[in-house]
C-alpha cells in the first residue's frame, strides 16, 4: 500500500505490519513512530521495540543505541531509491506505475551492488 506523501509515517504502520508477514523480533523506528498505540501492539506481539522518545513524552523509554543504529542502514538504502528523481518526487499518477518505478530502481541498485 502507498500513503500519500504528506501523511504521517504512523499512519501506515498497521498497513507494514500486518500479521501475514514474518513475525519480526525488532522494530527499529524513528521519533515518528513514536505511540502508545505500537508500543503495545508490539508489545503483544512479543516484539523488542527500538524508537527514540518525543520530547513531549512524559513517561521515559529507553533505547539500545548499538542495535538502533542499525537502523542507519534502511536510511541509506531508501537515500539511494530517492537519487532517482522519478521516485524522489513521485511523478507517476497511479500506484501501479510508482511502485514499478520502485522496482526497476531497485534492480538497478542490486545489480550495482552484484558488480562491485
């Protein structure tokens, strides 16, 4: 699924992480995905959650800073899908078209990867 581009990132949490995908045992998230709401739903689900607090938050929570760090990693990989213009600012009209534009960058940056 695909969220408008202004839409919080939050909002498209319950789209990522339905139940039909491997459970996972670590959300590494940002400031954003900061909620009550997907503490808990993670916490049910029995998975260790990384997210660094808002400010505004009243009650502590802690973070892992060497395994939150591996969220670097995700960051760079969606840096480089967005030095592609066409997906950087989503020319495409429809979702079939943006998310197959997704793909063939993608495939690029494999193949990149494959010949170093």
């Amino acid at each position: 699924e695909i969220t408008p581009g202004q839409t919080s990132d939050y909002l498209g949490f319950d789209l990522v992480m339905v139940n039909n995908l491997p459970e996972p045992s670590v959300l590494l998230a940002d400031r954003g995905y900061d909620a009550d709401r997907i503490r808990k739903k993670m916490e049910a689900r029995e998975v260790l959650t990384q997210i660094p607090m808002r400010k505004s938050r009243r009650m502590r929570v802690g973070v892992d800073h060497s395994l939150y760090s591996l969220r670097n990693l995700v960051e760079r990989c969606f840096n480089k899908l967005k030095n592609a213009r066409r997906v950087a600012t989503r020319y495409d009209k429809t979702a079939e078209s943006f998310l197959g534009f997704i793909d063939i960058t993608s495939i690029r940056l494999w193949l990149r990867l494959l010949s170093t």
